[in-house]
C-alpha cells in the first residue's frame, strides 16, 4: 500500500507545468488532510460548505480552498470570507449571491462555469447556450466581487476512454472560444477537468487544474 505523501509525489511528478493538482479531501478527517499538506499539498478541494469551514478553521492558513461541489445560495456566505475558487458556478443567481457576499468581505471572489459535457443525466451544469447567456450578459458588469476565471467539467463515467478524451477535448474548445468574451469580470484562465480515473487524459486534453482525490486517500 503507497501512502498519501507517495501518491502525492507521483501524481505531481507526472502534471504538466501548466497543470495544478487539486487534493480532493472530501469526507476525510483533517489528520489526513495535514497528511497531504506536510507532503506539500497546499489546493484543497471540498463539496460540502459547513465541512469544508470546519477543515478550513483547523488547518494552516496558507491552504487555497477550494469549492468543488453543487452548491446552494444559502451557504455561501459561510465561505464568502476564505474560499479561493468557486469550480461549480452553475446558475447567475448563485454567481449574484457569491457577489452579495464577496463584497461583505471586499473581495473577489474567483469562479469557474461548471459546463455538462458528460452524456449521463445526473450531472449538474450549465449548457454551452446557457454559459454564453452568462458570459455576455449586460448585468455582469455589476457584479464588481466576482471574476468568471474559467470553466469546469466533469466527464461521463464510462470505461470508453475515447468518449471521455472527446467530451473533455470539447470542453477545451468551449473554453478558447470563450476567450473573446474577455472583460472585466471574465477571464478565462483556469479549466477545471480531470479525476482520479481519467486526469492523465484531461491534463493532455488541456486541464489546468485536476481535481483528484481517492488516487490520493483510497476510496472513499
Ligand atoms: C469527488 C470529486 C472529485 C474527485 O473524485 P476522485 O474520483 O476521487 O478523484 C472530483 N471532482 C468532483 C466535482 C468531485 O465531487
């Protein structure tokens, strides 16, 4: 068995420079967070709110949270004052309320469009059509506490690799033609796709960051 600071090692070893790993420590204790952060971990991503402020309370400041998960308005604002990037942004009206409380705090707040790639029906996020409605509307401009940073995308959960390397080669191609809508409050920088199953695929399909987590603490 390869401990966390091993796999650690290896996954980095293996990222491109542009590629940044995001240890998924969702439903683990913070003694295996503080694990990952000693093998130099220092991005943390959580898909729950109240766990991931109760991690964020007892770890070193100096770790990026990272809000992976669906997320409902009413929590933002237990995370408004700390998390560094919101990957799941999939409705304005969450994005007007990450803005709401971004500002009660004077600070903005980075977020990624979280697109539906994946052919399964269970899968939250955004259409393309949809993302565009976001990223082109006038009411954007006065949303001064957030920034749309890029996108993110979860593949099908399918053994057919080929599928998986077309969904996420589509979702690359969405994010460089969102690059004309660069503004103020939109830069597309970041595309969040890549597990534990399919990261090798994501990071040559262009991922810049990759979310990955039982290829890091087991199965959950
Ligand atoms: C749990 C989760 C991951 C990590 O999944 P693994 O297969 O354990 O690497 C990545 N992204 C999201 C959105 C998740 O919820």
């Amino acid at each position: 068995m390869s401990s966390i600071s091993e796999n650690i090692e290896k996954i980095e070893k293996g990222l491109k420079q542009e590629t940044r790993l995001v240890a998924v420590t969702k439903t683990k204790p913070v003694e295996i967070l503080m694990e990952a952060y000693q093998a130099g971990a220092r991005c943390f991503g959580e898909n729950k709110v109240q766990e991931m402020t109760s991690k964020y309370e007892q770890l070193p400041k100096d770790i990026e949270w990272h809000m992976i998960g669906h997320l409902q308005s009413n929590k933002v604002k237990y995370m408004a004052s700390y998390v560094a990037l919101v990957h799941s942004v999939d409705s304005f009206k969450l994005l007007k309320e990450i803005n709401k409380e971004a500002k009660k705090h004077d600070r903005v707040i980075c977020c990624l469009l979280q697109i539906y790639i994946a052919s399964e029906e269970t899968k939250f996020g955004l259409s393309q059509e949809e993302a565009i409605e976001i990223v082109t509307s006038p009411e954007l401009k006065n949303l001064t506490n957030i920034q749309i940073s890029g996108l993110m995308g979860m593949a099908s959960n399918t053994p057919d690799l080929a599928i998986v390397r077309s969904e996420f080669r589509a979702l690359k191609a969405l994010f460089d033609s969102f690059k004309k809508y660069k503004n103020e409050r939109v830069k597309m920088e970041e595309l969040s796709m890549g597990m534990s199953g399919d990261y090798q695929i994501a990071m040559e399909e262009g991922s810049t960051l990759v979310r990955v987590g039982s290829a890091i603490f087991g199965s959950r």
